[in-house]
C-alpha cells in the first residue's frame, strides 16, 4: 500500500473545482505539452490526459512526482488533491459494463529490462506475443506491475492474454472515440524487497489483422536499462529487410527515415532490435519491409 506523499497538503486555487482541470491550466501556463508533463512525471500522456478530464482520480505516486517535479505547484493542487482521495477510487467501464477500480502503474521499480517477442505462422499478422519483463524494486513492498496498451481505429480490438510465469493477469478495457485502452495488471507471486528483482512473462494470442502494419513501436515511462523488439517467422513469408528507429517526438512510420539503423536478418528472417536506456516519453520502433 502507498502511504502520504512526503509534502505538505495546502490550499487550493479556489477558481478550479477539479484536481485534473487545475493541472491541465498549470501545465498551459507554463507551455508544456501532455507528453512533456507525463514525461516529467513518469507517466503515460494517455494516463495524465485522464487525469486531466477527470477519468483517473490522481494517486499518491503522481503526487509525489509533482512534489518532486514541479514544487511550486503544490499549493495550488493540494486541496483538490486531498478531496479526490477522500472521496475515493473512481470506477471506470469495462467492456462488459462491469465496474473497475482505477488501473495502477505499480511499483516503484528500476526496469532492467522488455523484451517484446513477436510470433509470425504464414502470415503477414502476427498470431502471438511473448513479453518477458525484469525489474528492480526500489523500495519495499512492490507486488504489481502495470501496462498500457493503446489502438486506434479498431473498436473492440482485443488481447487474448496468458502469464506464463511470476505472478497473475488481470485486464481492464476502456473504450472511447474509436480508441482501444487495455490496462494489464500483472500480479506478482510475493511482494518484493527493495533492491530485489524479478522477472515475468505474459503472452498474447492477437486477432489476425486483416490490413497488417509493418511496424512496431513503444515508448517508456520510468527509466528503463534496455527494450529490445524481437520478429520470429515460422514458415516461408519472411521479411525483405528491417530498421531500428528512434528516438523520435512523434509515432514511428512505415517508411524508415534516413536515421534509421539497417538490421541484420538471419536466414529464417527473424530479427532483434535493441534498444540501451530508451529516453521516457519518447518513441522507438522496429520497421520492416516484404
């Protein structure tokens, strides 16, 4: 469990009547854009624009994030801060119309180390994904870890997901204009020491895609050692020639720009990119080419 942030609770600005209205008039203030405060913060752009409009209630992380980020906004947001705790967790939609309590980063952790494996079986779409993560407890008693995964254009798009080893998986699904947010929280098996590690891995058997892309990409949110985007092909539809990409400001395209760093192919097509101590908040990305 989170306990109090370690900064003083003071009073607000009485003209905003919610906490994530009054960031939102700090951040325009001061000329920072979502992602320029979600990467302040250790957070997803998406996750601070909740925030903002009031579909995420703020945690006692990201309070200690603008306690140590930006202190002299503490003031102004305290008040607000300290009645939507108070006033308790908000529900959000599943797909289902079931109610969920609000999805947690988890943590804290140092991350050692993402590895995105994707499976190809004669087809341009991938049929399954392996992620293998290792972190770092940086102090006691941190037990989840939470992801966030975003699609658009695809009402309904869905992850049929399996642990397959350190802890249990729950989802939660949001849907809103035309967008796919699915919250993964991936429970550990016990609660961990700071400084301990640990390592768990899911998998995700993905609707074929009738239209494939021919790219992948992320961006991280907490310091991270190393990501690496791995493609496996098991049949005779291999790639012609791949790219790393990144780091970039904006989504990663189909069409390598001249920065990108060719990759080797081995025979059987697959291929690895890696990527050292990737900048939060910013995009990276593997490309390839039939």
């Amino acid at each position: 469990m989170w306990g109090w942030p370690r900064c003083a609770i003071l009073g607000a600005m009485r003209e905003h009547t919610t906490f994530g209205g009054l960031l939102r008039s700090l951040r325009e203030q001061h000329r920072m854009t979502q992602a320029d405060l979600a990467g302040r913060f250790g957070l997803a752009r998406s996750t601070l624009a909740n925030i903002e409009r009031g579909q995420y209630r703020p945690t006692p992380r990201l309070w200690l994030a603008i306690c140590d980020s930006e202190p002299g906004w503490v003031h102004e947001l305290s008040e607000l801060y300290q009645q939507e705790r108070d006033n308790g967790r908000r529900a959000v939609p599943t797909a289902n119309g079931a109610a969920a309590t609000e999805p947690f980063l988890g943590g804290p952790f140092e991350i050692q180390s993402i590895v995105y494996n994707y499976i190809f079986e004669e087809s341009r779409s991938p049929n399954e994904v392996i992620e293998v993560r290792r972190v770092k407890a940086t102090e006691r008693g941190a037990d989840s870890f939470g992801v966030l995964i975003e699609r658009e254009g695809m009402p309904g798009y869905r992850l049929d997901q399996q642990a397959l080893w350190g802890g249990e998986l729950t989802e939660t699904v949001l849907e809103e204009d035309g967008r796919t947010s699915m919250w993964r929280r991936f429970q550990f098996d016990r609660r961990l020491r700071r400084g301990q590690r640990h390592e768990f891995a899911m998998r995700s058997w993905v609707e074929r895609d009738p239209e494939p892309g021919t790219v992948i990409q992320f961006r991280v949110t907490r310091p991270t050692l190393e990501v690496a985007i791995s493609l496996a092909f098991h049949g005779s539809i291999r790639p012609s020639a791949a790219w790393a990409v990144g780091p970039i400001d904006q989504d990663v395209e189909e069409t390598p720009p001249p920065q990108a760093q060719r990759l080797r192919l081995m025979p059987t097509g697959a291929v690895t990119a890696r990527f050292k101590k990737p900048e939060p908040g910013r995009r990276y990305g593997l490309i390839w080419a039939w």
